[in-house]
C-alpha cells in the first residue's frame, strides 16, 4: 500500500499518451518532477505498447517521424543525424516513418533524461474522489494520492474485442487476442497451424510474424479483401482541411458520426499489403475472405466453422481490434456516478477545448475524442491533447464546481484553445 501527497499533477496511464504527456507537463510547464506521479499496472513505462507492437512484429511505424514522445517534433530526425541517410533500417517512405527500434530507443531516452521511471507508481487506479482544492487517486491495494491536477490517459488496451464465436473458448488455452493484456506470441510460435482473424494492419503483420517461421502454416480470415491506406485516418484531420467543419459542428451525435466515417477500419499502408500479397502469392498464408460462423474444440486443436468449409487450427490468434465502447472502467464509471459529470449520448466525456473535464481532471486518447476527432487515439492524438492541456494549465483556467449535464460543451472553463 503507498501514499503519495503533495503531488502537483498525476497521470493515469503508463502508454503513450500518458508518457507523452508527463515530458510536456515537465518540458513546458517546469513541473519538477518529484511532484509528478505515472500510475500504471505495468512493469515499466510503455510496456504494453512494446508487447503489442513486438506481439505483431511490426518494423515501421504507421505514423511519420514527426509524430514522437518528444517536445520537438523534429526530434527523431535529429537523434538520426548523418546515419538517416546512410542507414535504410532508420526510416521507411513514406514521410520518414521511424522504425520501430529507433522509435523505442528515441522513447527510452527520453523517459532516463527525465527520471520518469522513478515517477511511476506501479498499481491500479480504482477511484478517484475531487476537492475544491484537488483530486485523491484510491489505489487497488488501498493506497491513496493526492494531486492538485489528474490526466486520464487510459486508452481501450484492457478491451480487446472478442467475436462472440471465440468468447466462450477464452479460457481454453487454444485462443487469444493479439492485444490480450499480458499475452506474448512466442518466439518461436509452438504451433503447427495458427488461423489469425482480422483484416487490417495487425492481422497483416502478425500474420508475416508468424509465417517468417517455417514450420508454422498460417491462415488468414478477414470479412473484406485488404483495404489499403497509408494512415488510420486522413492527414486532414490533424489541421483545419478538416477539423474546421469538425469544429464547427455543435451537436455531438454528429461529431461521432463524423470520427467514425473517418477512420479507415481494418486497413493498412501499401508496403504491408504488398508484403501480404508476395507471401500468399507464394504460399506462405493463405486468406480466406468472410465470417466464423463458430469454433470448437476437436482433438488438441479447433475447429473453425468458413464460408470455404472446416478449418482446423491449432491455435487461433484474434486481430479484430478493440470494443466501441468508452475506455477507462471501474474507474472512470464511478467518477461520472459519485462526481456527476457529464457525457454525451455516447457516453463519452463533455469537455472543453482544453480538454478539462472538471477543474481537477482533463483527459486524453480515446476520451478526447469529441473535441480532437478521430486522430485523438493515436501518437498525433497524444501530441495535440498534451498541447491543449498545457495550454489551458498555463491559462490557469479554474471553475467552482464540476460540469453538469446543463453545461453548455463549448465555453463552460472560458476560452481554453
């Protein structure tokens, strides 16, 4: 059990956003880092982004180079130097995309540079109760930290989607979620036959992973043939091409709509597909285009109900993404109920342009989203919303009392973007 006073801001959340975050809030607002807390269950800082990003074998980022941990956008380019243009394993085209190692290493730096390990508290927040002046973090194994200012950073890593076919195998032991909190895919695989379901960028690249091995037989089943695009959304909705209407538009069913439309679900970049199309070209996957009508046990392996016929796998490795649904738990289910805090129809946070919540929390990622749109969830996404935090931190935006459902969403802390 811990107990921590005397804290000027607390993180909840150890991924991106909340490392992110934590660097600006001590990079561009001085916070002096004994006064700064990372609560995350986790080992260490960015675990579960290394396990997801090493479980799908991914080489490059999605994203470019200018979308890092750092203050300084240009700052991977810089960490390069003259090697950028002699070594091919730094970037890939397009837009100077980082690998993922040079990514990582970039990540560490900046966590030792700063002592962010130091300022993470390992454990679970479960509660979080608000006062006039400040906020009291209720830990899992009963401890408690008090802060003047808390981020929920929480992204829907704990809220991997399983197909209703696959929930009641989950304890089986024959099939997992790519993004199971926890879960490795090993190395080598111990399987003979894996059929990976999904038919975007992690199923395309777990899928690589896992027949780069040749003993492994893999199988591909997606509900479309493979959608290509470079991004998860149109680079549009980072500036004003898009996020002027986006911004505009006061009514927030409306707003959902229009994150939605914009994501480019199930998709992946040009250079994957091509990868995935040269290795069933030559037999290395096979891809099976529509839906599992059920799976069962036969033998040691299961049995997979497709449109082409039974298909039998030793293991079953789902790549179907994360549940639609708003992130955060327990945690941020018992704020809105003993706090009263507002949400939209979907459930979502109504906050301000700078993303506060109530005077004592703002939010990032995922619950963000209904005022940064649909880049909200990703590293771009932590860029923004750490901009508009310390932008409205530095304002020293302050307001009596938590938002209510009659609070207008727009204006409610002043103009804090």
């Amino acid at each position: 059990m811990s107990e921590h006073g005397g804290m000027q801001w607390v993180i909840v959340g150890g991924g991106i956003h909340g490392t992110h975050m934590a660097i600006r809030l001590i990079d561009e607002l001085k916070v002096d880092p004994q006064r700064l807390l990372i609560v995350d269950p986790e080992v260490r800082l960015l675990e579960r982004w290394r396990r997801a990003t090493e479980n799908t074998g991914m080489r490059f980022l999605r994203s470019p180079s200018v979308h890092n941990l750092a203050v300084d956008p240009f700052a991977l380019l810089r960490l390069a130097g003259p090697a950028r243009g002699r070594d091919p394993g730094l970037f890939t085209a397009p837009y100077d995309r980082p690998s993922l190692a040079l990514f990582n290493r970039h990540a560490e730096a900046l966590i030792a540079e700063r002592g962010l390990a130091e300022r993470h508290l390992r454990g679970r927040a479960a509660a979080l109760q608000l006062r006039c002046d400040g906020a009291i973090v209720e830990m899992a194994d009963g401890g408690r930290v008090e802060a003047e200012q808390v981020v929920l950073a929480v992204g829907s890593g704990d809220q991997p989607l399983w197909p209703e076919w696959a929930a009641p195998l989950r304890r089986e032991g024959r099939i997992a979620h790519v993004f199971d909190p926890g879960f490795s895919v090993p190395d080598p695989p111990p399987w003979g036959r894996v059929v990976v379901i999904g038919g975007g960028i992690t199923a395309a690249q777990v899928a690589l992973r896992l027949a780069a091995d040749p003993l492994v037989s893999v199988t591909v089943v997606s509900r479309h043939p493979p959608r290509v695009h470079q991004f998860d959304s149109d680079p549009g909705w980072l500036g004003p091409l898009h996020m002027r209407a986006f911004e505009r538009e006061m009514d927030p069913g409306r707003r959902r709509a229009m994150i939605q439309g914009a994501r480019h679900k199930g998709s992946m970049p040009a250079e994957v597909q091509r990868a995935l199309r040269r290795a069933i070209q030559a037999g290395a996957i096979a891809w099976i285009q529509g839906e599992v009508g059920r799976c069962q046990r036969a033998g040691e392996g299961l049995l997979l109900s497709c449109p082409s016929g039974p298909l039998s796998a030793d293991f079953v490795l789902l790549a179907t993404g994360f549940e639609a649904r708003r992130p955060g738990g327990a945690l941020v289910e018992g704020l809105i109920s003993a706090e009263g805090l507002a949400c939209e129809t979907c459930g979502y946070p109504r906050i301000d342009a700078g993303l506060r919540w109530h005077p004592r929390v703002f939010v990032s990622g995922p619950l963000a989203e209904l005022t940064l749109g649909p880049t909200a969830r990703n590293i771009a996404g932590a860029r923004r919303a750490a901009e508009a935090i310390v932008r409205a931190a530095r304002a020293g935006l302050r307001r009596a009392g938590p938002m209510v459902a009659g609070d207008h969403r727009r204006g409610v802390w002043g103009d804090s973007g």
